[in-house]
C-alpha cells in the first residue's frame, strides 16, 4: 500500500508499507521501478 507520494530530483517516489503475512516494511519505491499503476485523486 502507498500512502504518500514526493517529487523528488524530477522523479516521481510513492511512500510504501507491505503489511502482506505480518510484515511492517516501509520504504520509497521510483515510479520508475514501476511498470503498471493506478492513480486515485
């Protein structure tokens, strides 16, 4: 799940938590390293 999202540098980073079977990580992912996404305003 992505809940935040900063352009930084001219790129485009989602703010990141993987709550999937228990974990608690939390990262920035580059829109770059994504190939299909949705966007909800």
């Amino acid at each position: 799940m992505t809940y935040r999202y900063v352009k930084y540098n001219g790129v485009l980073w989602f703010k990141a938590y993987d709550n999937w079977s228990g974990n608690k990580n939390r990262g920035w992912i580059n829109r770059n390293w994504i190939q299909d996404g949705i966007y909800l305003n």
